[in-house]
C-alpha cells in the first residue's frame, strides 16, 4: 500500500466561500497565536512550550473564543502541528526562525484523520462533505483511488482546492529494457540508446511573453508601503496577467515532465540516471564573475525544471513491476 495526493478544484457558493475564507483567517490567527506563545514564554521566563501543552490549552481557548468550535478539534490541533514542526526544523538547522504569518499569505488548514470531512467520489470529480460547512462540488480525476485518510483544504490565487491523500495499491506495467539518461539545457533529455529529448517549444514561448508582460509592469505605478503609495489599477490588473502566464508554464512544465516520465518507466524496468544538486547549480555567481551569464544559466536550469524529473521519476516506479 501507498500513499498518493489527489488534488481537486473545489467550486463552492458564494455563502461557502465566504466561511472559508473566515476558517482560513481564523487558523492564521490559531498559528500566529502559538507562536507568540512560544516565542513569548522563553524570552520571559525561559519555559519551553511544546505541542502538547499547547493542545492541552484548546478546550480553554474555545471556551474563551466560541467562533473557533465550529473549525473541529482535530483541525485546530494540526494547525499546532504545523507551529511544531516549523520550531522542529529551526532547532535541526533546517530552516529559519519560525515568522508571523499574513492572512493574505496562509493558505489553507488540515484535517489529519477522517472526523470532520468526507469525500463523496471515488476518484473522478464528485463533492466533498465538511461539517459545519455542507457540501462542496469538487473537480479532479485519481489515476489510482484508494481509501481517503486527510484532507487539506486551501486557497491558491483566489481559487480552492482540496488535497486528499488516499492509501492505494498503483499499478504501472512496465517492459523489460534498461536505459540511462543525462539531463541538461539545450536537450532536456539525453538517452543512453542514442536519442534525445529537446527543450519544449513552449518554455521559450512562455519566457517571452512572461517578459514582455513584465516590461509593460514596471511602466505602471508599483505600490510603496514605506511612501504610503497604492498600486494602480492598471499595475494590478498587469500583474494578474504575469501571474496567469507564469502559472500556465509552471502547469505545463509538470505535465510535460510527468508524461516524459510515465514514458520512460512504462518502457524500461531499469532507469538508471545522475544526481544533481540543482540548489547548488543554481546557486548565484560570486561578486565580479560573470553574473548575468551564470543568472542566465540559472534560468535556463530552473526552466527546464532539472530537479523535477528525478522526482517524478520516483513517483512513476512506485507502482511499477520489476522495480
């Protein structure tokens, strides 16, 4: 058994996705909350706060705050979650001091069990039921369903989704034959068998456009917080444009990737291929070493989406036979 993350387009009513929105603003508050707890308890009184006091604190904080007993315990608990694992990561060395949060910039909450919600589909389009809610027309297709077990309900660029992770068994046929790739720039994809993968004809098209699209931004009036100066109407009907153009080429990118990908392993039962650390490839040129051409490099790199196949790759040989 496996598991596997199915993403759906959700299409509530406007009653709906006014309450979302006032769930997705309460965890935000939830989150910067115990952040300020924790934060605050040290600096102070030099006490450690960990996640299960602060779980244990839930029933008085909704006694004191009712508007948050609708969003469900195991929700809210997750959301302290998230605070834990941020602080976890921050003492491991793996990332910054955990920071306060926008509500423009939270995303979503989660539901880490099956209490609260319930997927009415079984893996191609249906609805989606949430307590306190109703229900909820949602838009996707499974290649593999299998049994829901979370829910993570979030808004991206005024849209909302819900990724469901489900336990399945995937099942991918795949031949006999071996083969080796190297990967790079100008051609994508280098076989061992002698062909080759070129570079999409549409990443060169998106960069263009992204770019003059870009130029026509920065004649507008860009917004100021420390002049006090809003952004016009124009610049921000602009940069909704950038926005599109740039999420379409990030959508044809994966899918691009993921179809070459199914490709490879469908035909081969053994791919063998190089490890790259793109992080460190990309990583900018030091001061007075050709710059702009290693920033050019780097965008050539990233374009391509190098450090994505290899993923994919794992992804697609999970459910493979003969791997």
């Amino acid at each position: 058994m496996l598991t596997r993350r199915v993403n759906f387009r959700l299409y509530p009513t406007k009653q709906q996705a006014a309450k979302l929105f006032e769930w997705k603003r309460l965890h935000c508050y939830l989150y910067n909350a115990a952040l300020a707890d924790r934060r605050d308890m040290y600096e102070r009184w030099e006490i450690s706060v960990d996640y299960f006091g602060q779980q244990n604190c839930l029933p008085a904080f909704k006694a004191e705050w009712p508007e948050f007993a609708e969003l469900g315990s195991h929700a809210l608990q997750a959301t302290l979650k998230r605070v834990d694992l941020a602080f976890m990561r921050f003492f491991k060395g793996l990332g910054g001091y955990p920071k306060f949060k926008g509500n423009r910039y939270y995303r979503g909450w989660t539901y880490p069990c099956k209490a609260g919600w319930k997927a009415q589909t079984e893996g191609k389009h249906g609805s989606l039921k949430l307590s306190n809610l109703g229900t909820i027309q949602l838009r996707g297709q499974a290649r593999t369903w299998g049994a829901p077990t979370t829910c993570t309900i979030f808004s991206q660029h005024g849209r909302w989704y819900a990724s469901i992770t489900v336990k399945c068994e995937p099942v991918r046929r795949a031949a006999g034959g071996s083969i080796g790739i190297d990967l790079g720039c100008k051609d994508a994809v280098s076989f061992s068998d002698g062909t080759k993968e070129a570079k999409p004809a549409f990443i060169a098209m998106a960069d263009k456009a992204v770019k003059q699209a870009s130029k026509r931004l920065r004649r507008k009036r860009a917004p100021n917080r420390n002049q006090r100066i809003k952004g016009s109407r124009r610049w921000l009907a602009e940069r909704r444009r950038v926005s599109k153009l740039q999420r379409k080429v990030t959508r044809q990118r994966e899918d691009w990737i993921h179809k070459l990908t199914s490709d490879i392993v469908s035909a081969n039962s053994l791919v063998a291929g190089e490890q790259l650390s793109v992080k460190n490839m990309t990583a900018k040129a030091k001061k007075g070493k050709r710059r702009k051409q290693k920033a050019g490099l780097n965008r050539s790199i990233l374009s391509v989406g190098l450090g994505m196949i290899s993923p994919f790759l794992d992804y697609n040989t999970a459910g493979a036979g003969g791997f």
